[in-house]
C-alpha cells in the first residue's frame, strides 16, 4: 500500500465498516439478484462515502435502514396505489411485495411480503 492510501475492502460497508454482503462487490457465492439491486439508497446516506469508495464498495443494509428509520422527513410523500395492499382472512392490511420495493428499504418489522429478508 502506498502511502497515503487507506485498506479498501469492497466486502466492508464504507459507512459502519460491517460486511456489506453485496454479491456486486465481492468474490462470495450468492443466488439471485443483490439486496442492494432493489433498494434506493438516498444522496444523504452516499454523501459521508469516502470518494476512493464511491461506486467500489456497497453501504451495508443495516445503514440504510437506520438511515430510513431516522431521517427528518416523514415517509408520507409514498403514495399508496391500487394493487398495493389487500386485507387478509383476519381484516388485516398487508403491503405487496411491490409496495415494499417501491418504497425502497426494509421497515424491519418482519412484513409478510418483504423482498429484502
């Protein structure tokens, strides 16, 4: 290494330092399309990216669901569509896999059609 220059790790979320599992950013066997591939990650979660990182090594899931679950603005801008939702045996509401997408992070609240477990 040259002086200067920090260790990069392409497996390590640039943000927390934790394994990042992005199957983009590194040499582990995975099936099926990335996590990071379905998700928005906002310019205010990349802006703290170290510029050597930048479009190298993936910000890790949990990042991106803290940075959700604690930003300033209220997540009332989505809307919710026709086909987003149905209401189960129970009269419970339950959001489609394609709701979940477009709203763009895991709320972690276990929700039966998340595509990010």
């Amino acid at each position: 290494m040259k002086s200067g220059e920090s260790a990069f790790d392409p497996g390590k979320c640039p943000l927390c330092g934790a394994a990042n599992h992005c199957q983009l950013c590194t040499a582990d066997a995975y099936k099926g399309p990335c996590w990071c591939a379905r998700v928005q990650i906002p310019d205010e979660l990349l802006a703290p990216v170290p510029a050597e990182m930048k479009n190298r090594a993936c910000i890790c899931q949990m990042c991106v669901t803290y940075f959700h679950r604690h930003r300033s603005t209220p997540h009332t801008d989505l809307k919710i569509l026709p086909g987003d939702f149905y209401f189960d045996l129970g009269g419970r509401m339950v959001f489609t896999a394609e709701y979940h997408l477009r709203r763009g992070y895991c709320c972690g609240n276990g929700c039966r059609h998340c595509p990010y477990q």
